[in-house]
C-alpha cells in the first residue's frame, strides 16, 4: 500500500464532497439568471466528478499497486 497514494486519494474525496456540500448550500442563495445558474451548477458537477473519480482512482491505486 502506497501512504502518499492513500492520502492524495482521500483528499481528493473529501475536496470533492465538501465542494458539493457547500455548492448545495451556496447555489439557492444565488440571485443570477437562470442561464447562468445552469451554467455553474454544470461547471460545479465536472468539478466536483473529476475530484471524485481522481479520488477514487488514486485509492483504489494505491489499495491494489
């Protein structure tokens, strides 16, 4: 098992929730156009996934390498 590995991994798990707690929570409090609320709410998903899925791949890297 690789610690820097494990580490980033986790990270890179919790970047990712807490980017997707505080956009629930930020998001209705918002006062722009719907176009624009639709465009953040897409930008913050690939964000939030990539995070994720980097996070997730980098765990399970250093569980099985």
């Amino acid at each position: 098992m690789n610690a820097e590995l494990l580490a980033f991994g986790v990270g890179a798990l919790a970047l990712g929730i807490a980017t997707l707690v505080a956009a629930r929570r930020l998001f209705p409090r918002l006062d722009v156009p719907e176009d624009a609320e639709a465009s953040l709410e897409l930008l913050t998903a690939m964000l939030v996934g990539v995070l994720l899925l980097a996070g997730l791949g980098l765990v399970l890297l250093a569980l099985f390498a």
